[in-house]
C-alpha cells in the first residue's frame, strides 16, 4: 500500500526555479571531460602554467600574515575587502578605495553584477564570440542577449551605432584586451568611441579584464574605465564597470578579484555579495596584499616573457604545419589565439578525430550567445611546453588537412 505521501509522488525536477532551469552545464567542462587522457596535448583548457606560480613567495607571505596579523587573519571579516588590498587596486586605477569590491574570482564579480543589473528580458550586449563563462553567469537573471559583430580590431563600433539605434539595451559586456577566447585587443582608436557611443545611449558598459597586464607585444591603449573617469570626471558619475583578478597575474587558486565601479553599484554589490559568502576569504586577501608590491611586478613579467614565446612558437608552427585557408588571430598578449577554418567545416564533430590523433581544443560556437562559429576553435597556449606545441600543433594540421581533404 502506498501512502499519499509516497516519496516517489514527488516531482523534484519540478520544483527547479526557472533561474536554474535556465542554467547549462558549461560546454567547455563537459569537453574538457573527453580531452583529459592522459596522453592528449590539450590546447582546450583556459589554464595558468601552474610552474610559474611564485610558491615560495606565497609559503613566505602566508607566514607572515599569521605572524603579523594572528587570529584576525582567520576571522570574519568586512564584505567590501581587506582595506589594505583595496586600497592598493583604488591608487593604481586613480580612485578612492571605496569605489573598489573585492571579490571571490571574477567570475563571481560577473555573477554579482548580473544579480544587480539584469532584469529579466533586459537587453545585453555581447561581443560575437565572448567568454563563455559571463554568458554563464548571466543566464539566470534571464536577459535578451544581442550579438555584436567584431573584427581583428575587437568590437565593430560602427555595427554597435546601427544595433544601439533601434535596440534599448541594458548593457554592453566587453574583453578588451587579448579576449577570452579570441586573443584580439580592441583598438585604441574605438575605444574612446565605444565609451562614448554606450554613455550616449545610457548603456552601462563592462569591461572584464583579467589579461591587460599580460601583453607580450605592442603598446597598451587606455583602459575604458579610465576614459569613462575621463568622460564624466568622477568615479562616482562612471558608467564604465571594471573588473580584474589576481588570476592569471598571481594565482588562480586564492580566489581574488574585484570590481571598480561607482558608488551605487558598490553598494548593491556589496550586498548582493553578504547574501552569496558574506566575504572573500580574509587570509587569501592578505597574503595577496602581502605580494603586490614584492612579487606582483616581476611575476608580470616572467609571465608575459614564457606566454609570449608559447605564443610566438604556436603561430610559427601553425604557419609551418596547416593546410591553406585556416585563419589565426595574432594575440599581443594574454592565453589564447582563434582559428577559423574554411566554411562548411564543424569543430565540434572534428574534435573526437583531434583526439584520436592525440591533440584537444575548444570548438567556437559555444562561445556566441545565439550560435554561430562552427567553423572556429580556440586555443590555448599558455600551459604547454614547447614541445607540446610543436607536437600537437602538427597533430592538429594532420586533422585539419584530413578534414578538408574530404
Ligand atoms: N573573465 C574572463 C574573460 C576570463 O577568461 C576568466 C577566467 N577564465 C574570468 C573572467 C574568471 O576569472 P577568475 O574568476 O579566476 O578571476
């Protein structure tokens, strides 16, 4: 006999809010799933080179937090941030401390913003390809994505002009420098543009940059916060977002980011932020702030010159070894550079023969909000070793050749 509360009458699918129904899992992990054999050169995974993380620095400054701050480095402690660390990002950026939110990874800054910013068929902008992981994180406060088209020169600001005058969009979400998963940098010339164009509109613009200070090559343009300071002459008026993180400069594993932004949207965030962990980790933000001034410089450094020589490596390669009519983007800095092969070929039915033949890469089109990019990869080199790279790369024009060959 069943009672009327059997637990199988049940229906617990069911009772998933339409926020999490409108989650997916991320593409790129469930690929990433099929590229970890052990033997397969991954060019997929968007990873560090964990042998340049500063390890003793980092035993040395763990250390000294405890000798020097005791038991407050493992307290509670304030939702805004260590002040010490956010007074650092605030003098760096030219801003007081308080327009700056630390936050756990930047990817948790883009879920704080799309908690704070997006209601529910709020248009938002997005470059066509963008990270993937911000479209993750924005999907469940359930906006209308619009594409914008982009070109070698990052964002086509003449496309947005023609988009923004018959579109009401909430905001813009951008990757200006060395984009994740493309490698191009929007250039000097349309960022003032861009700026301008999103301020005209009423259009909040987010700039996610955790790559500027990873160039290898060419000069650094403006940031778009800064020339949004520049526009309206005071944080508290800037309708530009900033975000960075600790991640690829120092270390993925502390979990250390933040935002720059004017005082309302702090505030929001911070207590959007007290609702999702209270704080970021109190010890991780001061061993961070312990390595800033000692270690931070010339970690930049050491990562920029072996990212820029995986890169060079790659591209030398990729010229050497594909067939004719594959097209690469040329990264000045940063992780990752784009392939696009000749229409008609699919990435994605291609990758169980890239990895039958010992390489793995991410297939574009998961990185456009609304498809597209069938056509394209992306690839890392950041935590290869030259050999991999020459070795995979090859492996990687073999599949190439193979696939257009018929
Ligand atoms: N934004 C972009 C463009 C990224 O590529 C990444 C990392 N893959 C993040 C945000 C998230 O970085 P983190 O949370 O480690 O700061």
């Amino acid at each position: 006999m069943t009672s009327p509360l059997s637990p199988a009458a049940f229906d617990l699918t069911g009772t998933l809010s339409r926020r999490a129904q409108s989650m997916t899992a991320s593409a790129i992990r469930e690929i990433l799933k099929v590229t970890q054999q052990p033997d397969v050169i991954s060019f997929a995974g968007g990873l560090p080179a964990p042998e340049l993380f500063p390890l003793d620095e980092v035993r040395a400054a763990s250390q000294r937090v405890l000798d020097v701050y005791g038991p407050a480095a493992l307290q509670y402690s304030t939702t805004e941030g260590h002040p010490p660390l956010r007074e650092w990002i605030g003098a760096q950026a030219g801003i007081p401390a308080r327009n700056v939110q630390i936050v756990t990874g930047s990817q948790q800054g883009l879920d704080l913003l799309g908690k704070v910013l997006i209601d529910e068929g709020d248009v938002v902008l997005v470059e066509a390809p963008t990270y993937l992981g911000a479209l993750q994180s924005f999907q469940p406060y359930l906006p209308r994505y619009v594409q914008v088209p982009t070109d070698d020169g990052g964002i086509d600001v003449d496309a947005l002009e023609e988009v923004l005058k018959t579109t009401r969009a909430k905001l813009l979400y951008a990757v200006p420098n060395f984009q994740n998963p493309t490698g191009r940098t929007l250039s000097a010339e349309r960022r003032r543009r861009l700026v301008e164009l999103t301020a005209q509109h009423g259009v909040l613009l987010i700039e996610d940059d955790p790559y500027g200070q990873l160039r290898f090559t060419g000069a650094a343009a403006p940031s778009l916060y800064s020339l949004g300071l520049e526009l309206h002459g005071d944080a508290d008026r800037n309708h530009v977002i900033y975000s960075s993180s600790f991640s690829k400069t120092l270390v993925p594993g502390l979990r250390d980011a933040w935002v720059q932004a004017a005082a309302p949207i702090i505030a929001k965030l911070i207590q959007a932020k007290q609702g999702a962990d209270l704080h970021t980790p109190t010890f991780n933000q001061m061993i961070i702030a312990e390595l800033v001034d000692s270690v931070l410089p010339r970690q930049i450094e050491r990562v920029r010159q072996a990212y820029g020589e995986r890169a060079r490596l790659m591209l030398d390669r990729i010229h050497a070894d594909f067939p004719a009519g594959v097209q690469s983007t040329t990264p000045e800095g940063g992780m990752f550079l784009w392939l696009t092969l000749p229409e008609g070929v699919d990435t994605q039915a291609l990758l169980p023969r890239a990895v039958e033949r010992k390489v793995a890469y991410v297939p574009g089109s998961p990185f456009f909000a609304l498809g597209g990019g069938e056509n394209t990869m992306r690839l890392s080199y950041s935590n290869a070793t030259p050999e991999q790279i020459t070795r995979g790369v090859r492996a990687l024009g073999d599949t190439l050749r193979d696939a257009l060959a018929g």
